[in-house]
C-alpha cells in the first residue's frame, strides 16, 4: 500500500481511462466523466482517482458543483456548505479492507470527513457499510440520509429498440416537448426532491428532459441526474392514466442515446409498484451480480454535533 493513488483531473487524462466504465453497474460513472470530457455541464468538476490493490482496481470521483449547496440555520444567520459528490466504483473482487485503505487516502486528499465537509456518495452498498465501519473505526458521528436503490439499464438491442421506436399518438390536446427552462421550473420545483432552482433550470437545459402539455398546461416531465441516470418522472395527477409517463421515458431515452448516453435509472428499493412495473415493461434491464439486483445507495451525511473532530 505504499504507492499513491493515480489522480484524473484534466480531460486527456480522463479519455485514456472513460471506456473502463462501460459496464452497465458503472454507468453512473462512465456517464460523469464524458459529460466532463464534452463539456456538457461546465458547472461540474470532476476529479477520478484510482489505486490498484490485490489485482483489484479501486475507482473514486469527487464531483463539485457551485449549484448544489446545503443551507443550515444557526440562529439567525445561513450557512451554505457546497457539497461535493463522490462516486465510487471497481474492477475485479471487492474487499473491503482494501478499498478503506484506498477510501482514507480519497478522504485525505478530498478533505472529507474533516471540517464540516461532508459527503454525498454514489455506490453499491457494499461500499457503504464498508464507510460505516470507517466512520465507526475514526470516531466520526454524522447523520446519515440514505435512499437505496435498484439500478436499471437498457442493452444494446433495447437501445436499438428505442432509438428507432416511432410512437406519435398521444392524447387530443397534449403534446411533448423541451422545457423552458426559466418558466417552468418553479412548476417542476413543487414535486422535485431538489431544492436549488438554479441546478434544476441548468439540468433541464443540459440533459435529456422533456415536459408533456395539455395546451399551454404543464402536465408532466422527465428530467435527469448529472451522473447520467434519468430521473423525476413525474405527471401531474389530473392528467394521469393516460400513458404519458411511459412516452415521456421513451421519449427522453431517445434524447438520451442520440446524445451518447445509455439510457438508465435508479428506482427506491421500496417502490415495489414501480419497480415491479419497470421489469415488466423490458425496457430496461435491473442490473444484476451473481444473479441478484445490485443494491445501490445515495447517501447524504450531514454534521453532527461532534462532527469534524476526525482530522
């Protein structure tokens, strides 16, 4: 464990390593680093560590964003923490003494879990109780907000499916279209889980997103995340039963692969109507090892009261 990890931080050295992450499961990896290497959402910096350990390599990014921030009240007065994303990822068997290793250098070099920066991770959940055992081991008290999820991903032939699929029949009086940005986006905001206007109105301009209206009416939308991953389908419940939340998906997986992304999405492991619903539709597959879905977690730490005494 004496070697360094290798850092990533320009866009040639990120092109030499891109295609590692094509595999379905890594997606949410691949799919940052091309938006970095194009450009496509400049707000975001994207940092990609690695380190070889036992014949497996360990794959760690620091995404940050000036739009994601985390607002406290103490007293009176607002603090704004910007929180940075990390995204992590493997090649080849997983050990978790290994990877906390690996982890504590990431931490170091990141400044995490020091101070009052905390993280907000991206990973499958082997890798999170591998971090609650590092907190655990560190004496680091934090609150932890956790969203598991199953991830989906279209194959090839899905893909081939969908970038040629030709559905125009919608409803009498409803059409599909791009967001206006500024306009709708105090609408959308109302059943969005993000609470940064200006993130939502730059997402909804720089990634596959489209609304359904009825006339000049907002009557859903489809956004997606900036790791890749479609998200916040939404439709409005007067407007519902009438299959446009399946044509706003399909209509945003074309957007998705005419601009280089497999299209793919995370749904909560507590969603069993949607989850059920999204395996029966086939037009995704759950990502799978061994057989079994893959668990993937969200995690937002937050300061405790003892947080940042770890250095």
């Amino acid at each position: 464990m004496a070697s360094t990890m290798k850092a990533y931080t320009t866009q040639k050295a990120l092109k030499t390593v891109v295609e590692n992450f094509r595999k379905p499961r890594q997606l949410f990896m691949y799919h940052p680093i091309q938006f970095e290497i194009n450009g496509t959402f400049p707000t975001t910096k994207t940092a990609l560590f690695s380190k070889n350990v036992n014949g497996t390599t360990y794959w760690l990014a620091n995404m940050t964003n000036v739009y994601e921030s985390i607002i406290y009240l103490f007293s009176l007065r607002p603090l704004y923490l910007f929180r940075d994303r990390q995204i992590l990822t493997h090649d080849g068997k997983f050990r978790e003494e290994d990877f906390l290793a690996v982890f504590d250098e990431f931490c170091k070099e990141n400044g995490l879990f020091a101070g009052s920066k905390t993280p907000s991770t991206v990973a499958e959940k082997c890798y999170t109780k591998a971090i609650e055992k590092y907190m655990k081991k560190n004496k680091i008290e934090a609150q932890v907000q956790n969203k598991s999820s199953h991830f989906f991903a279209m194959n090839e032939s899905q893909m081939f499916k969908y970038r040629h699929f030709e559905d125009g029949s919608l409803p009498d009086g409803y059409s599909i279209n791009v967001p206006d940005s500024v306009e709708d986006v105090s609408q959308i905001l109302g059943s969005s889980i993000t609470p940064n206007a200006k993130l939502v109105e730059e997402k909804l301009r720089r990634f596959p997103s489209l609304c359904v209206r009825k006339g000049d009416e907002l009557a859903g939308f489809i956004s997606s995340e900036t790791h890749g991953a479609l998200a916040h389908l939404h439709v409005f419940h007067s407007h519902r039963g009438k299959n446009l939340g399946e044509k706003l998906e399909i209509g945003a997986a074309k957007m998705a692969i005419e601009n280089g992304i497999r299209p793919c999405k995370f749904i909560d492991t507590t969603n069993s109507f949607f989850l059920e619903k999204a395996k029966k539709s086939k037009m995704m597959d759950v990502v799978e090892s061994n057989g079994a879905p893959l668990v993937f977690d969200q995690n937002v730490y937050s300061p405790a009261s003892n947080y940042g005494t770890y250095q």
